[in-house]
C-alpha cells in the first residue's frame, strides 16, 4: 500500500488496552474521500479518535505522507489533521467568527493574536461555506444545522490536507445535509482528504472513493463502494434478517 | 469588520474605568479612616516626605502596605477563580466554593499551632508554602472526585464538604492551642487585611506576579481548551500539561490570599463574572488581566467599606465580599437556568 496519502497497518484500536477493531488496513490518496459505516457500537467513533490521535492506539501504525503519526509534534500534525468530532463544542461567549477564528490556532503566534493574512483565511473560509451572514451572531444561538457549517469552517481554516468527520450529517435536514456536500466536494478540490463515519448509506455510496466496513472484532471489508455495496453484503452487515428484508422491499424503503 | 472594531473599544472603555476605579478607590484607602489624610497630604508624604511623624507613619506603615496587598490580593484571588473555573467549565467554581482555601487554611493553622508552641518564628514565607500544600491536598481531593462524579452541583457539593472537613480539623487544632495562639489565629482565621505589612507586600508580589505571568503566557492554549478537550487536542495543546499547570497556578494563588489574609469569600466568583459581562467575552487573553484588575477594584472597594462602615472596630473582609459577592452567585445560577 505505499504511494498514499494515509494509511495505517494493522492498526488496533480501543479502550483501557482492550481492542474494539483489530489489524484495521486502509490507505487513501490525496483528495479521496473515505467512508467509515457499520452498526452502532462498531467502533467508527473509535477509529476516527485513534487515528487523530485523541485516544492513544493499541498496536500498528499510522502514517500520514509517509510519517508515522506519533512522530508528528501536536503543532505540526495540527497544521495537516483537522477533526470534526460529535462531542460538542460550548460557543462561551463567542461569536461565529471567533468559533471560526479558532482553527487558525497552529498559525498564531504565541498569544494567539490573528495576522491580517489569518483574517483573510477566516473571511474567505466563512464565504466558502456560506456562513458569513451570521458571523457576528452568538454561537450558542444558532441552529444545529448552522452550528455544524460554522465548525466545518474553523476545520477549514486550518487549512489541513486531511480532516476526519465523526457523522457529520447526523442532526442535519435534508438542506443542510446537501449544502454539507457541496462543501465537502469544494475540499476534494483543494485536494483534501476526507476520512468520515456515517450512517447514511446512500451518501456514502455516492460520494466515497473507499468505503471501510466495521462489525465485529476485526475490520470487516474494505474498498470501493462498487464492491461493498452489494444489498447481501450489506444485510450482513447490519444485521438486517430476512423479516426485515422483506419489509423494506414490501414497502418500498431503499436500503442504500 | 465593524464588529471587531466595537470590540476593541469597547475592551479599552472597559480597561480605562477598572484601573480609573483601582485608582481612585487606592487614594480613597489610603485618604480615609480613623484618621482623615487629604489628597495634599498624600502627594505631600509620598513625593515631598514633607509631613508630620504620625500622618506619614499612618501612611507608610499602615495604609499604603495595606492597600497594596489588597489590590494585589484582590487580583489573585479573581484570576484563581478564573483560572478553576476555566479548568471545571464551571461559572460557579472558584478557590473558596472547592474547599481549597479551607484546605490551606488547615495547613497554616496546623503549621501555626504546631511550630508556635515550639517558640519558632513563623515568617510570612514559611505560611505561604504551609497554605500551598494544603491548597493542592484539597484541590488533589476535589481532582479525585471529579474523576467519578460527572454532575457539576455534585461537585460543588463535593467541595463544600472538604471545606467542612477542613474547617473541623482546623477547630480541632484551635482546640488544643493556647490561648496565645486561638487569638493569633481567630484573628487570621476571620479574613482581613489589617496587619499587612511591606515585608508581606515583597513576598505577595513576587509569588502573584510570577503566577500572573505564567498564567498569561498559558492564555493561548486556555483559549483553545475553553472550546472543549477535543478541539484544544486536535489544536496540538497537551491537555495534560495545561492541567497540571492551571492546578499549580491557582493553588499558588489562592495560598497566597489564604497565607495574608485569611479564607476570602466570593470574590473569586463574583468578580470574573462582572468581568465577564463587562468585557462581554470569556477571552483568556482578556479575561486574565481583566479579573486580576475586577478582582483588585472590588477588594479595594470591599476593604474600605470593612474598615469604616463600623469605625472604629474593623469588619472582617469576608462579611463584606459575602454581601456584595453572594448575591451575584445566585444570579449566574438564575442566569445559567434560563439560558439552558
């Protein structure tokens, strides 16, 4: 697996010493967006900490252009790993564009003050994503929907070449959920790389390049959404019984 | 843009009254009380040396040593309260309401009792390092339980309970001094400023000032923790070394407030949260200066009305910053449940 961007080798992952997801092997290119999907409890969440390094990994290794990770001082990985994680953020006090401004926390100076080059990143990047009509609003004030865009900006001012997503479109409506999109396709653009949890399929399926599957004890599949999503496979997966099956087809639900 | 430029002023409109207010409450210490000194005087005193014996040892000995070390208490115990209320995420949290002043004031009484009755000097410096230890045996208690208990009224009630255990042990010890030492002690034990003097005033400065200084040189990585461990880790903050530092650093704090003056209510809550409001923003690179000078004004404020609403007999500090100070917390209760 050399020539990527990331990947890890036989990476184990979990709590307190005891594995939740064995020997995980994955690897992504520049701009390539990877899917994580898998029942509740598969461990997604688990996977995407370790990897940024928020949960300390069992066993295996991480690299990320061509580095392991744990050799990354916190400064510089911050300059190349931005992570969305669902664990909320408190706003404090602060207004959208401070939330924002926040992500730019690797390029400040030792007292964090912003340069007019970080105010131009924060005002283009608040553009991008369309938030800049509630920048001066309080952010515990805003809707979920928007609260969700304004932290997707501050990841983007990081102005990383990866970011990691722990279901990023949970909570959102349908709007929201398709503007969320457009901006993660403005990132593969730029060439970032996307590695994300979620739990819609039919999302997954359609804008991932890799898909990763969790169950169990070892990482169950990975590849392209072509070869994951076969609706066997995928009932498998979930767990999904032939009552269930049924049901679905009866009444028209797509599964994926 | 507007809106960073309305913030900027209305951060120097906000500076300019607090050291404007510091100021004027400093000449007000230091002009009124039993004797009245004019303002003439104390430029007369302090440039000129040009006065009579008393009016100058008034002002030399006993009021400007006193007023320093109330502004630079006052500061101290703010930006203790800011600093634990920071590392709790909690409005309400502060060196009193956790049991840690209780906790340092075990230790110097312990330390008190024990190495007066053996006719040692206790110095100011050997109480400062005495109400350390015992700051960082509550704060180590309270750091336990916040382990296991995730509720924050749980762990204030958790804190107020230390306090209880160490207010007993040190009424215990009270019980077995002498009489020689229960005044020395009672009299410490109430909180106030009175006897503060310059050898105090070098010692407090030098330990508030490096902390101060440590402290602000920690506000980036506190801005970045404000917003939440996951983003502070993701920002390459070492989460655990900040924790170790602000623990450290409020506890020097607040021993130093307990080692001059006795426990001192309130004002590590009520302050920041004026601040707060006034600054209109939770900054750390704001909120670090800002509480130390709110904190400074309304212990000068405080002071001067303990010393003279009753004169001649003094109240002690604590009722004060308790009247003004309480009232206030019930607020940021009140306003903490309609926002939720």
């Amino acid at each position: 697996m050399s020539g990527y961007y990331f990947k890890t080798e036989k990476l184990t992952v979990g709590y307190d010493n005891k594995p939740i997801v064995k020997d995980i092997e994955i690897g992504i290119g520049k701009g390539e967006i990877l899917s994580i999907i898998g029942p509740n409890g598969a461990g997604k969440s688990t996977v995407l900490k370790s990897i940024a390094r928020q949960l300390e990994k069992i066993s295996g290794a991480v690299y990320l252009d061509k580095k392991e990770i744990s050799d990354y001082s916190g400064s510089d990985l911050s300059k190349k790993m931005a992570v969305l994680f669902t664990d909320g953020i408190k706003g404090d006090m602060m207004s959208v564009e401070e939330v924002v401004s926040a992500g730019r926390y690797p390029y400040t100076g030792h007292f964090g003050v912003l340069s007019e080059h970080d105010k131009e990143v924060v005002f283009e990047t608040m553009k991008t994503v369309g938030i800049l009509d509630y920048k001066d609003k309080d952010f515990d004030k805003i809707s979920d929907g928007q609260k969700q865009r304004v932290l997707l900006a501050k990841v983007l001012c990081q102005e990383p070449e990866i970011i990691l997503l722990d279901e990023p479109t949970s909570f959102l409506d349908i709007r929201y959920k398709l503007e969320f999109l457009s901006v993660i396709e403005k990132m593969r653009e730029k060439n970032i790389s996307i590695i994300m949890s979620v739990h819609e399929l039919d999302l997954a399926k359609n804008i991932s390049d890799k898909i990763l599957c969790l169950k169990g004890e070892y990482s169950d599949k990975f590849g392209t959404p072509e070869e994951v999503f076969e609706r066997e496979y995928i009932c498998e997966l979930f767990g999904i019984d032939e009552k269930n099956n049924q049901f679905a087809k009866d009444k028209g639900i797509e599964i994926f | 843009m507007l809106m960073r430029k309305k913030k900027v002023i209305r951060c120097i409109i906000a500076f300019t009254v607090l050291v404007t207010g510091i100021l004027v409450f400093f000449l007000l210490n230091i002009g009124i009380g039993s004797v009245k000194i004019s303002l003439s005087e104390i430029i007369g005193s302090i440039f000129l040396k040009g006065n009579d014996q008393v009016t100058d040892t008034i002002l030399w000995d006993i009021r400007l040593p006193r007023s320093i070390c109330v502004f630079i208490l006052g500061g101290a115990l703010a930006l203790s309260g800011y600093l634990l209320q920071t590392f709790f995420r909690n409005p309400i949290a502060g060196p009193f309401v956790l049991g840690i002043s209780s906790g340092a004031k075990m230790c110097v009484a312990l330390v008190m009792v024990f190495l007066m009755s053996r006719s040692f000097k206790t110095n100011s410096f050997t109480l400062v390092i005495a109400a350390f230890v015992g700051s960082l045996i509550s704060m180590g208690l309270v750091l336990l339980m916040t382990g296991k208990i995730k509720s924050m009224a749980m762990l204030v009630v958790c804190g107020v309970m230390i306090g209880y255990i160490c207010s007993a042990i040190t009424e215990l010890v009270v019980t077995f001094a002498s009489d020689a030492d229960i005044v020395n002690l009672h009299n410490w034990s109430r909180g106030s400023f009175s006897g503060s003097d310059w050898n105090g005033v070098r010692i407090v400065f030098v330990f508030v000032l490096i902390s101060f200084i440590l402290t602000f040189l920690l506000s980036k990585p506190l801005d970045a923790f404000l917003l939440g461990d996951s983003h502070a880790r993701s920002m390459g903050v070492n989460i655990r070394a900040l924790r170790v530092g602000i623990v450290l650093l409020s506890s020097i704090l607040s021993a130093c407030i307990v080692a001059f003056a006795g426990p001192i209510s309130f004002v590590g809550i009520a302050a920041p949260h004026l601040m707060r409001k006034l600054f209109n923003t939770n900054k750390p690179i704001i909120m670090i200066p800002g509480s130390f000078l709110g904190g400074s004004l309304f212990c000068l404020v405080c002071d001067l009305i303990a010393r003279n609403i009753l004169a001649p007999s003094e109240l002690n500090i604590s009722t004060v910053t308790a009247i003004f100070g309480a009232p206030i917390v019930i607020y940021i209760l009140f306003d903490k449940k309609k926002h939720n």
